[in-house]
C-alpha cells in the first residue's frame, strides 16, 4: 500500500509531463537514442567499447518506443505504463554491459531525474 500512495503521484506527474509534449517536441529515435547515450557517457563513465553497443539498445529502445506509443496516438496514461514496460525490457539488457560502479551511478541518474521531474511540479 505504501508503494501504491508513492507511485500515484508519479504516476500523474509523467501523465502530465507526456500531455505537455507533442510528438515533434521528442525528436526523432536517432536523435533521443544520441541524446540517451551521451548523457550515459557522462554519467556513467561509458569506457569506448561500451558506447556502440549502448547507442545500438538505446536506439533499439527509441524505435521501439516511437512504433509502439508515440506514432499510435496512444492515450498519456496506457503511453506510460507501455513506456515503463519498454524500458524495464530495455534494463534487462543494458544492466549486463555495466559494471558495478555504472550500474550505481545509473540507479543515482534515475533517482536524480525523478526527483527533477517532481521539482518542477511541486
């Protein structure tokens, strides 16, 4: 229950942050897969031989996302547990091609981007 109280709140906060955002303000897949991965360079110290393969499933992901929600019209609330469902698939695969200190800084980057996400609205 106490999960449930938690995730309510986020759960309106990115039906909200989706409803604020039309199709062409996200970019095309290449571009969102580029702008993933050099902010993963950054944070999370990529090493060269982990960017390739990290671009490729960040792209992967992108295309997935645009197929499946963004070029459907889907409505802000099944967008955004389609969305979560996608990139759970897409942590299963990338968490692999990180090494314990990346993997961390990841859980931080995603911790810290959801705290920003609630900044802005309360």
């Amino acid at each position: 229950m106490k999960n449930l109280i938690f995730l309510l709140p986020l759960f309106f906060l990115q039906v909200s942050w989706l409803s604020a955002q039309s199709p062409a303000e996200y970019g095309t897949p290449e571009e969102r897969a580029s702008r993933m991965t050099g902010k993963m360079e950054e944070g999370l110290g990529l090493r060269p031989n982990q960017i390739d393969s990290i671009h490729a499933l960040n792209l992967k992901y992108a295309r997935r996302i645009q197929k499946e929600v963004i070029d459907t019209g889907m409505n802000k609330v099944s967008a955004y547990f389609r969305i979560r469902s996608i990139n759970k698939e897409k942590e299963e695969e990338l968490f692999p091609l990180l090494d314990a200190r990346q993997r961390e800084a990841y859980d931080e980057m995603k911790a810290k981007a959801t705290q920003e996400l609630l900044a802005r609205f309360f």
